[in-house]
C-alpha cells in the first residue's frame, strides 16, 4: 500500500516565550482617505475554531491509510514544523479530524471510481468531490488548473493568456497562487474567530476526471493520473448564492424576522472583517453564501477566496482597477458595528496577534515559491489591514467607513517577538508607493 501523507506547516513563537499580551491595544486612529478603495464545509455547516492550517503531500495516488499525529509542540528555533502528519497505523490525534473523516472519504470514493465532478461554472478547472453514495463532500481546485494555469481546463482563459497577454491576471497577485490564498483566508478566519469560511486546506488527490494534459486525435489511455496539488475546501450543504437570497428578501422584507436580520448583521459583518484582513479583490454576491431557514436558522459562508492576500494594495499596483469591497454598498456594511463582535476583535488584534499569525501565514503562502520577498510584501499589507481594522473599531466607524480608509502598509520594529504595548510600539507604519503602477 502506498503512503499518503499531509504536511502541516507553523512557524508560531513557542508559547512559553512569549510575554502576556496586553488586554487591548490602543491605537492612534487612521484617517480616512478622500476615495474608498476599496459551492461549499460539513454537513451542518459549522467550523470548529482552533485547528492548524495543513499542507497536502502525497507521494503517490490515492489510497487509504491510517493517520496520525506527532506532537503539536514547536521547534526551539521557530524555523520549522513538527506538525508533520504521516500515514502510519498509529490512532490519529487532531482537532481537525471532522476534516481527515471527510479527505478519507473522498479518497476511498475515488478508489472505488465515484471521481470528482468538472463545475462548469467559473474560469478555472474546480471540482465537486463526492462520498460512495454521490453526496458531495468538498470542493478541490487543482493548482495546475487555475485561471493562469497550463492545464486550466476552459478555454476562454487559455485565449486570454495566448491573445491578451497584457491584461494576464491581477498585477497585485501571485499568479496561479489562488489555491493557497483559499487555505490562508480559512486559517485567517479560524484566528480571528470569524467562523464564516468552510474549513479548507491543500491536499493532493488523483483522478481520471482531473485535466492532465491536451490530446489533438491522441488517445488517453496512456496517460498517467499522478496526485494533483490544490486547495479541498468542504462543501456547505443547504446554502445559496447571496445574489439569490437578497433578491427575495427585496422581493418579501417580511421573509426576514427582526431577530434573524439582527443575527446576519452579525455574520454579514464578520465576512467584511474577513475580505478587509486578506484584502479580497474578488467578493461578489455570487461568492458567498446564505442558508437561510426561516424562524430556524440563518448561515453565511464565504468561498472562492482565491484572489486575496496581494503583494501589494490593488490602488498602487493598477492605475485602472481598484477593485472595492462590493459589500460596501449594502445596508448593513453602513451600520454600526456588532457590540460582541467589536470587542472580541479589540481585544484579539494585539502585537502578539499579528506576530503570531503571520508566524503562521508565512509557511503556507511561502509554500510554492523560493522569493521570500513575495511573502514578505503579502504580510505587510495583511499587518496594515490589521492596523485599520483596529483603528476603525476604536474610532467606532461603520464596515463601510472601515473600507475607505487609505490604506497603509505594517513593518516589524522587533527582531523576534514583539515587545508588548501598542501595535506602533512595535511596527512601523508606512503609507503606499504608487511607482511601478501598470495598466491591470
């Protein structure tokens, strides 16, 4: 039997190195700038909150194996993981299990030939992974099959590389880096105890359904189906596009009661905390989601989160697209914000906070690439997304307001860890460089 394994990746400060953050940090405010710049989980829906974010390593196909876990503790150094899971017969020992039951499912599907299913929404090739019985289970994006991607399975993307070279992808992005920007925005969500994005993490799967190369009159038999690297995102069951459920909230108010809209406000505005903090150029009404059962229950989920964590801010990378936050425009992005939501984040967003989950981000989106600068510049805007968030919350401003602050990039000052007080006692603020901008 061949071995399946997933690596986990945290460069998290050991614990008992760190000092006792403060309560709440106390920030000079932003001001805010003259122009705003701005399917898929488990069976219920519900994220637990505490789980490591997971990198997916298999060195053959798809096959079954018991899993474990070594111990979570870190290296003396920070410089590397021991959250390594390797595919031995030990019991497995994680808080992320719920995820591990669904990826074994979805392997012991594909061995049994129940393939992944092509969507044939959307510009990349993305796919709905099933159990046994046809239930769907998660949806996986291949790295090889992004927008960008040689082996992107639709076409108008392909004609666009080959055609329109100038407008290639986003000039603030990575290219064909999407499928880690899912997973990122999964741990950023997880830490800031958002709860609004479906457990995702990057995995390797193996499947005939999967695009693997183009044939001109050549047959396929030959080819060999080796494991495909992407982000596996768990799918959320009974939810419809936002586009869907606010039409017919125009179309009927009465369908929402005082308290059900009382409690979207909540999530509706965890979301904008979410595509504030990873800085999403991509949140339309077509990806995220709503579940909304009458006088029961109401859920939002926020997917596709594949165009975020930019190397820079959109407003000095493209001098035509700026690429808003679309949420802005809605009414309850302009009212003010949750009482319990606002103080756990004034509370959470410390100089320990910001350390430690870049500590975290750093591994994962350092993942596919050598240039360390990359990674570098992705979180020092995440650490200015912070920054304002947190200004605009001690200022009391709307999620609205929050959006046209000018944005600001976030230095460390510390060699190691920070050294408690404010977040200026231990980071440099620095405003945008609007040089090197081009056309997209």
């Amino acid at each position: 039997m061949t071995e399946v394994g997933l690596t986990f990746n945290d460069y998290a400060v050991p614990a008992k190195d760190l000092p006792k953050p403060p309560a709440e940090v106390k920030l000079p405010p932003s001001k805010p700038g003259a122009a705003g710049r701005s399917v898929p989980s488990t069976n219920d829906g519900s994220q637990p909150a505490n789980n490591n974010s997971a990198l997916g390593n298999t060195d053959s196909k798809n096959q079954d194996s018991s899993l474990t876990f070594p111990s979570e503790s870190l290296s003396a150094s920070g410089r590397q993981s021991t959250l390594i899971l390797t595919s031995t017969h030990s019991d497995p020992i994680s808080t992320d299990e719920d995820f591990y039951e669904n990826y074994r499912a979805a392997q012991e599907a594909i061995r049994k030939g129940h393939h992944p299913i092509l969507i044939p929404e959307g510009t990349s090739g993305s796919y709905f992974v099933q159990d046994t019985t046809g239930r769907y289970l998660a949806v996986f994006k291949p790295k090889d099959e992004e927008p960008f991607a040689p082996l992107n399975p639709k076409w108008p993307k392909f004609f666009q590389r080959m055609l329109c070279f100038c407008c290639f992808g986003r000039a603030c992005l990575i290219p064909n880096n999407a499928y880690l920007s899912e997973a990122a925005a999964s741990l950023v969500d997880e830490r800031l105890n958002l709860h609004v994005v479906p457990k995702t993490r990057v995995v390797k799967l193996a499947s005939s359904s999967f695009f693997y190369k183009r044939t001109f009159g050549f047959g396929t038999g030959s080819v060999e189906h080796w494991p495909k690297e992407g982000s596996y995102q768990l799918f959320m069951h009974g939810y419809e596009p936002a586009s869907t459920v606010l039409a017919r909230w125009d179309y009927d108010p009465n369908l929402l009661s005082e308290g059900e809209e009382k409690e979207f406000k909540r999530q509706f505005q965890r979301l904008c905390v979410l595509d504030y903090v990873i800085r999403n150029t991509d949140r339309h009404r077509e990806n995220w989601l709503i579940k909304h059962i009458p006088g029961k229950e109401i859920r939002i989920a926020a997917i596709d989160n594949g165009l975020a964590f930019p190397v820079k801010h959109p407003e000095c990378a493209s001098r035509f697209r700026r690429f808003p936050f679309q949420w802005a425009t809605l009414k309850w992005a302009n009212e003010s914000w949750d009482v319990e939501l606002r103080k756990d984040l004034m509370q959470r967003i410390t100089p320990f906070f910001i350390h430690n989950l870049c500590s975290e981000l750093r591994p994962l989106l350092r993942h596919d690439h050598l240039d360390r600068s990359l990674t570098s510049h992705q979180l020092k805007v995440v650490r200015g997304q912070l920054y304002n968030l947190s200004a605009a919350l001690e200022e009391g401003l709307t999620p609205a307001e929050m959006s046209r602050l000018v944005p600001v990039l976030l230095h460390r000052k510390y060699r190691k860890i920070p050294s408690g007080g404010s977040l200026l006692d231990n980071f440099t603020l620095r405003d945008m460089d609007y040089n090197g901008r081009v056309c997209c």
